[in-house]
C-alpha cells in the first residue's frame, strides 16, 4: 500500500514574516494608542487626572522660576508645534513630494494633516476642558485644552513625514535616524507645553496618543490602498 502524502508545509523566508509581521504590530500600536486615549478622556472627563496634573503644573512653575534660560528654550521649542510652522513644513513638504513624483506621499501627508485637524476640533469641543489657570502658565492661552493641539498636530504631521521620508532610504539606519527625529521632536513640543503651563500633562499624553494613533491609520490605509492597486 501506498502512505498517504503528507501536507506540505509552507515556509516563509524571514523577509515574507517581517512584511506580515509590520502590519500586525502597527495595528496592535494603534489600538492600544486609541484606548490610552479613550482611558485619558475618561479620566479627563470624571476629574480623576486633576491630582497629577496639578503636581507637574506646580513643578513645572517652579523650573521655570528657577530656571529663567529653560523657559526661552521651551518658548522656542514650543513653537515648532505652532499652526504657523507646521503648516509651512507641511505645505513646503507637500510641494517637494509632488514636484518629486511622489503624489501619493504628498496627498497622504496632506490627507493626514487636514483630516487630523478637523478631528483634534471636534474632540477639544467635545471634552471642553479649560487651560490651566494663568497663575501657574507663562502666558494666558485661549481655547480649550484636551487634547493639546500643538502635541496632537506635532505627531500628527512629524510621525507622518518622518514616516514617508524614511520610507524612502534604503539603508536601516538612515530610516532609524529620520524616525528618531520624527518621534524626538514630537516628544519635545509635548514636554513644552507642560513646562510653560500651557496644558495640563494629560492633555499632552491625550495628545501623544491621538496625534500617533492617527498618523499610523492614515499610513496603514495608504499602504492597504498600495496594496489593492498592485493586486489590480
């Protein structure tokens, strides 16, 4: 008698895992963002974030008064988050892109940019949160505070660029480099807007965790969309 044939077993080189893998581990980031960011409204919401807040609002005063260079340092890194900068890095990138020959990368920073703005609006007005008294900030600052709009933009706009761009070298630590920029910088505007008393720190981590979140669902689209076209 003849043995039955035995199941092939498919094997997949290191390079067909690691492009199954990525997808997985970006979505698993992503979601784990979103839920920070909807454990951070609630806490927001109910109050319960008010004790830690005000412990680093109170700290961060007491830097600045004791640090008088550290707050023109935070002043200048603060405003790489302005609506003013990152409109002009953003436009002028969207420019160099299409001018490039890459449209698609141009219309997803764009589509990242504009679609992420509206949503940051929509959800300040929804959780209405007041700014820190102006007592304890640098400057009084108008509008309301969770999400923090320079952070949530900051990652919004830097994670997405420094993305797209390090998509483009071919060598590991050219990518690693352009990333640990992208996510540097973000991290820094965050840090200042707590250290000027702009925001309140849950507003900053809110911020963080939404402007990352959804600058890895507009990648993630972009590249299933990649995908679908090729399969065409």
């Amino acid at each position: 008698m003849s043995k039955p044939a035995s199941p092939s077993i498919i094997r997949l080189s290191p390079a067909s895992k690691r492009r199954l893998l990525r997808p997985l581990l970006a979505a698993g980031l992503m979601l784990l963002l979103a839920l920070g960011f909807a454990h951070l409204g609630h806490e927001v919401g109910g109050g319960e974030a008010y004790g830690f807040d005000q412990r680093l609002l109170l700290a961060a005063q007491s830097l600045r008064a004791a640090h008088p260079g550290l707050t023109e340092m935070m002043r200048d890194i603060t405003a790489l988050g302005s609506t003013a900068v990152l409109v002009l890095i953003s436009s002028l990138t969207v420019v160099y892109l299409v001018l490039s020959g890459h449209r698609g990368r141009a219309g997803l920073l764009a589509l990242s940019a504009i679609s992420g703005t509206g949503l940051l609006y929509f959800f300040k007005s929804l959780f209405a949160r007041a700014r820190p008294d102006a007592a304890f900030a640098d400057a009084v600052v108008s509008g309301w505070s969770f999400p923090s709009g320079h952070t949530s933009m900051s990652a919004i706009v830097f994670l997405t660029l420094g993305s797209l761009l390090a998509a483009m070298r071919v060598r590991q630590r050219e990518r690693i480099f352009i990333l640990s920029t992208a996510v540097l910088l973000t991290v820094l505007v965050g840090i200042s807007r707590v250290m000027l008393g702009a925001h309140w720190a849950s507003d900053v981590l809110g911020g963080w965790s939404f402007g990352a979140a959804w600058a890895l669902l507009c990648l993630m689209l972009a590249r299933l969309l990649q995908r679908w076209r090729l399969a065409e």
